[in-house]
C-alpha cells in the first residue's frame, strides 16, 4: 500500500471521527474496511498493467 493511499485513509478516518465521534467502534469497522479496500485497490493496480507508461 503506497503512503498517499495510507494518508488518504487516514484524512478520511479524521474526517469521520468528527463525524461519528459518539460510536468508536464503527469508527473501528470503517478503518477495517477502508484498509481492505486500499489494499485491494493497491493489489489490483499492482497486477494491472499501466497503459501509456503512466
């Protein structure tokens, strides 16, 4: 998982603890979720072959 996805996520979760601040735990689930799809998106864009050379 690359840093910008990592600091991504963690703007996002910021972002939601504000929002969701009363129930830690489904912040808890979120950050869970957030992680796996990153690293699924990562793991995707890794087997993927860029076009273009971009």
């Amino acid at each position: 998982m690359s840093a910008a996805a990592i600091e991504r996520a963690r703007g996002w979760l910021a972002l939601l603890a504000v929002i969701l601040e009363p129930a830690p735990w489904v912040l808890a689930w979120i950050a869970v979720g957030l992680l796996a799809v990153a690293a699924r998106r990562a793991r995707f864009a890794e087997s993927t072959p860029q076009l273009g050379g971009v």
